[in-house]
C-alpha cells in the first residue's frame, strides 16, 4: 500500500498583505508544518522562528503577537531552507489561503539565487480556502470562524502562531474532507447546490453498518430478566 503524505503549512511575516501576496521586501518570521501520513498524523513536524533582519510591522504584529527582540537569536531562512525543502517536497501541502504563504516562501527561496523551483511546481496545492468557499458560499471562512464552526476547540490560540494553526488546519482539513459529517455541518449547507458542490470535493464512500446478533446465553438471561420484573411489578 502507497503511503499519502500530506504536510498541513502556515506561515507568519513581519507584514500583511491585502491582497493575498507578499509586499516587497516583507520576510517570512515562523513556518510551521505537520505531517500526516494516510490522513494520519506522525509527529514528524517542522517548526522554526526566523530571524528577518527587518522591523516587524504594528499591524503584523497585532496578529502574531512575535517581537523583533524575540527573533534577535534566531537562524535566517537560509540557514534552513534545504531542511525545509527536503521536508515539504513531493509532499501534498495543505494551506488555508495558499496564495499568500506560496508567495512568501517562494519568494525566499528565489532570494538565495539556486535556481530551487517554486514550491507549487514540486508539490501539490490544496487550499483549504477554496474548499471553505464552496462548501459554505456567502459565510465568513476564516480559519477561526472554521473552527468555531467544525466545533475545533482553539482555546489556547490567542494570537496566530504557525504551528498551532498547522496543527488547528490539519484537524479542520480531516472534518472538511471526510464523509463522516455530524449535523451541525448538514446544517451548514444553506441550499441544494452547494451541497452538490461540496460532493465534488469529498470523496463518496459507502459503508455498512454491523449487526450484532444476540447469543442463545443472552437471549435467556433477557428473558430471565422479563420474568422478574414481571413478578416483582416492576413498571
């Protein structure tokens, strides 16, 4: 049996962008990715701060709460970028929002000028964004509105943080991309189409449910029990 290997990634950045790619100049400051192999995960994760060697932006760090003072000590992207590459590639990656962290780390590796090809050319991309939108059109697809909706308990995500995302995205891809919805997610589908939509996304399985026969010793002691509660006038 061929082993799936999935790499669930998120990234954090001294800015921000509006429109979901990199600004110039703007460095990656924390990657965190975890490893699932066949929908399971490994604990063979990957997690480093990073040092950017520019100010971290007001905005940026309203959102991840990460200091420049903090990042002082830490290695640059090049001090690990053959490590990160060799743990990602041939991989299927997992990112909400792809665009904008593909944008960051090629962009990083296309600073160290060898000749690494982008990260969408040696891997494959899901966005969990794009699922998000189809399956639930029109509604907030935030990873915490996701999460809040999938009922992911993030209690203890006060700021982003990549590997907590990672870890917090891993579970919502298994809910968005497994058959065995509860009904809080039927719920969620507001009309005919969208469900149909969601079909596309999800792959069909059929299962059968078991069914346990009762023994000849069970069957005797029910019926051992009906006659005494017959004769006590049990109700």
């Amino acid at each position: 049996m061929n082993k799936k290997r999935t790499v669930i990634l998120d990234t954090e950045t001294t800015g921000i962008s509006s429109i979901g790619l990199p600004h110039t100049n703007h460095r990656i400051i924390e990657i965190g990715a975890v490893e699932m192999i066949n929908r399971r995960f490994t604990g063979n994760n990957f997690h480093v701060y990073l040092k950017p060697n520019r100010s971290i932006e007001s905005g940026a760090l309203k959102v991840h709460g990460i200091t420049n003072d903090f990042l002082s000590d830490k290695p640059i992207f090049k001090d690990i970028a053959i490590e990160f590459f060799n743990y990602i590639k041939n991989s299927e990656i997992v990112i909400h929002n792809a665009s904008f962290d593909l944008g960051f780390i090629n962009q990083e590796f296309q600073m160290l000028n060898q000749n690494i090809k982008k990260i969408d050319v040696v891997c494959s991309i899901i966005d969990t964004l794009k699922i998000a939108r189809t399956l639930f059109p029109g509604k907030k697809n935030t990873l915490d509105a996701l999460c809040t909706r999938y009922k992911i308990n993030k209690s203890h995500r006060n700021v982003h943080s990549a590997i907590i995302d990672a870890k917090l995205l891993g579970k919502l891809y298994l809910l968005m991309t497994s058959r065995q919805e509860s009904l809080f997610f039927y719920d969620s589908f507001n009309n005919e189409k969208s469900f149909k939509k969601s079909d596309c996304l999800v792959k069909s399985k059929k299962y059968s449910l078991k069914i346990l026969y009762a023994s000849q010793e069970e069957l005797k002691l029910h019926k051992q029990y009906l006659e005494y509660i017959k004769n006590k006038n049990i109700c």
